[in-house]
C-alpha cells in the first residue's frame, strides 16, 4: 500500500492546548461547584465540548439546561487562552514539512469548532501546508466517531485506506481506526505507558521521532 494523504488532528498534537482546555472547562465547572482530576480530564479528551459537557453534567448530576451556556463558555476561554498562550509542540514544523517533501497530502481533523482551527493555524503560520481542515463541530457525531476522518479524505479525493492519522487522544485514535486508517499516535508524556494506544499502529513520544521507514513499518 503506498500511503498518499496523512491527515492531522490538532489539540494536543499540533498545538500545546490541552492544558489550556483544562483549564476552561475546570473554570467552567467550578462555577458549578464541581472539581475533575486530571486522569478524569484525560479519560474525555477528543470530544466536542457539548459532548464533554454534556458527560461531566450527566456524571455530576447537573441540570443539562446549563449545557449550552456552559459549551460557549468553554469554546470562547479555550479560544481566548490559546490564542494568547498556545505553544507549538515539538516537531510541527519538520514533521509537516517532511510530508510536504515527500509529496503526501496533508488535511487537518478537528473535534473543535472551525474558528479555533483557523486561530491555531494562523498563530502557528500553517494554513499554506494544508489542502483541507474539517471540523467535527456540526455533525451529528463526534470523535470516536469516524466522520470527520472521513470527510477529511474525501475532500482530498483519497480512499481512508490511503490515509495516515495522527492523533493524541484515546478517542481519535479509535475514530481513526474506525475510519480504516493507520494510525500513529503521540500521547502525552503522563500517557504514554498506557496499554489502550496497543490499539495504534505506531507509538511516538514527539512528532520529531518520525522517519522515513516508519512510513514503510506503517504497510
């Protein structure tokens, strides 16, 4: 099989954020007197926020009347705090441009919404290295669902068989494999040692440690 388009997700992998999400939706939910640790906030990483939200409040026990003003809320910090304190993480750059060189397609796959990928993409000047980006933020499902995988080849007119993901969350890896697609995945570093990545097909420790013959394990 030789693999023509590689197609990214982007919190926690392309951009330092999640800690970031942390914080909005742990500021967000202590207005409602509630607390999460961290392993619960890993555990829910991946999904849109109205599906975070719409956990945590069904876990807590909280009127799901608040949920809609409590997903603005969040979009809007997460947006705000990434903006003002979003890092790149390590290996964007080569990792990017060593798809570029090699002649994949690259397209973007997010669970957040279309103006925070525009945001992240500006901020981290890599909107000309993209064909696409797609957004998981109107469709019926979700991560772990496949859609937004598969809307994202679609649009650059590849099979899913065609396609490399890279992901950093449970739920994406799982969207991805639904989806059909290899799937490498660099989990954060408090994660790595998890069994649940078994399910991948290649396990990074940063984007910077991809080479040419893993291309080549990958088939």
């Amino acid at each position: 099989m030789r693999y023509k388009a590689v197609i990214f997700d982007m919190d926690g992998l392309l951009i330092d954020s999640e800690p970031l999400w942390e914080e909005a939706g742990s500021e967000t939910l202590r207005e409602f007197g509630k607390e999460l640790t961290e392993e619960q906030y890993r555990s829910s990483t991946g999904l849109r926020t109205e599906e975070w939200i719409a956990y945590w409040f069904h876990f807590f026990g909280i009127p799901m009347h608040h949920a809609a003003e409590a997903t603005a809320a969040i979009i809007q910090k997460a947006i705000d705090k990434i903006a003002a304190k979003g890092e790149p993480m390590p290996g964007v750059d080569y990792l990017l441009d060593f798809f570029t060189v090699n002649n994949f397609q690259l397209g973007l796959a997010s669970s957040s919404p279309m103006q925070l990928i525009d945001v992240v993409v500006d901020k981290l000047n890599i909107r000309s290295k993209f064909q696409t980006f797609t957004s998981a933020e109107k469709l019926a499902f979700g991560k772990p669902h496949p859609q937004v995988f598969l809307d994202c080849a679609a649009e650059l007119e590849r099979l899913p068989i065609e396609c490399i993901v890279f992901e950093d969350s449970f739920n994406g890896m799982i969207a991805a494999k639904a989806a059909r697609m290899k799937c490498v995945v660099v989990p954060s570093p408090a994660d790595h040692a998890h069994l649940k990545w078994n399910a991948a097909d290649l396990i990074l420790k940063s984007l910077d440690e991809f080479q040419l013959q893993h291309i080549k394990s990958l088939s």
